[in-house]
C-alpha cells in the first residue's frame, strides 16, 4: 500500500519567516495531495491540494509544489504569523475505488511572534 | 449547511468495556470514513463505509467494527478496551466514495483507564 513520510515532525519558526514540510509518498499511482491544518483542540480542515497534472498551486501565502518523478511533495507558507502555529498533515491517494488518502505523521508547526 | 458532528465529544471508558461512536455527515454526503489519532502516529484509517457498504478497511484488529444507516450515518465500535485504544476518533464525510475531499468531524476523544 501507499506510504507517506512526512518531515520535519517539528518546526518551529520567527514570525514572518518562511516555513516548507516535505512529504514523500511510495506509489507512482497516487495522483492527489491534500494538506490538511489541525489548530490545537480543533479538526483538521483542508488547506490546499494539487493533483497530478500540475506541479505547483498558490493560494495566497501558502503553495504546494510536486514533483511526480521524486515522488514527493511540498508545502510552503511565506510571512508566517502566530495564527498559523498548528499542524499540518499531508495526504496521497488514489483516485477510484482506492481514493483513501494515506497521511503522513504530521508537522507542528510553530511561530513565535 | 451543518458540518460533521460527532457524539460523544469526550468519553472514559475501564478496560475491557465496549464503545460505540456516532457519525452524522453533511446533508448529501454518503461517504463516512474513521480515523484514530494519537500523538505522533497522525492519522490512522481504520475503515471507510459508502452507502451502507465498507467499502475499505485499515489495519486494525476484529475490535474494531462499524456501520451506516440508510441515512447515510455512522456507529463505530470498539469492544474489550484496552489502554492502547485512548485516541482521539475522528470521522470524516464526502459526497462519494471517489471523491477526494474530506470534511472531518470534532472527534470523540477517548480515554480508557
């Protein structure tokens, strides 16, 4: 089945830096990748995905880049702030039958003001 | 429109009891999927069910056990507690089985002593 490896588990970064969590997944036939952000106590809630017919997608301060050859994936956010401390979970799966996502381990991600 | 809502919220259970979780999904979603959380494991999908049918399952033991109602609902189960199966439960909804986007729940956070 697929796997995903998620790093790092900790980042902890100043306001207004730039933030990036890799993901690598295993199987070639994985064609979508959700990230998802978990505040503390809260639910995760999808933040942004790609498919794999596009190789980078932005939506204001965050964007995810993929790279199908390598097999991995990533999510950047720029001018971080406070509010975007939690954790971030990727995804990949399949599209069909199989479209269970397989998650990585999580990133907590955390801003100091 | 609602959103996910999951029942009970928080739970104690003794080892060796039985639990049993509700799911109710956003109004036309048919997919329901269960993950457990704990920390430093990320998300772990237990089983997914579409139209009162499993449709996929994880790698959990025969414990672990669920349903859909006809009203596109969910229960899950977890006999014989033991210590290990303290988690956070959460349950996630799409309108189908092949879709890609999840809409999870708040979680029942289960703790057994």
């Amino acid at each position: 089945g697929e796997n995903v490896e998620q790093h790092p588990s900790t980042l902890s970064v100043q306001e207004g830096d730039s933030a990036v969590i890799k993901c690598t997944y295993s199987d070639s036939a994985s064609n979508y990748f959700p990230w998802y952000k978990q505040e503390l106590g809260k639910r995760p809630q999808l933040i942004i995905d790609i498919r794999s017919n596009v190789g980078e997608k932005k939506d204001q301060r965050i964007a995810v880049t993929l790279n199908k050859t390598a097999k991995h994936f990533s999510l950047h956010i720029t001018e971080t702030q406070p509010e975007d401390s939690a954790v971030y979970f990727c995804a990949a799966s399949m599209g069909g039958g199989s479209y269970i996502p397989t998650f990585g381990r999580g990133t907590s991600l955390i801003v100091h003001p | 429109k609602a959103g996910v809502t999951q029942t009970p919220r928080y739970l104690i259970k003794t080892r060796g009891q039985q639990v049993t979780l509700s799911c109710s999904p956003i109004s036309g979603h048919r997919s329901v999927s269960w993950y457990q959380q704990t920390p430093g494991q990320g998300l772990q999908f237990l089983f997914e069910y579409f139209s009162e049918t499993q449709r996929n399952k994880g790698n959990f033991p025969g414990r672990f056990s669920g349903r859909q109602f006809s009203n596109s609902r969910s229960e899950m189960n977890v006999s014989t507690l033991e210590l290990g199966d303290s988690a956070l439960y959460l349950c996630a909804s799409s309108w189908s089985s092949g879709a890609n986007v999840l809409t999870f729940g708040a979680g029942s956070r289960l703790t057994v002593l």
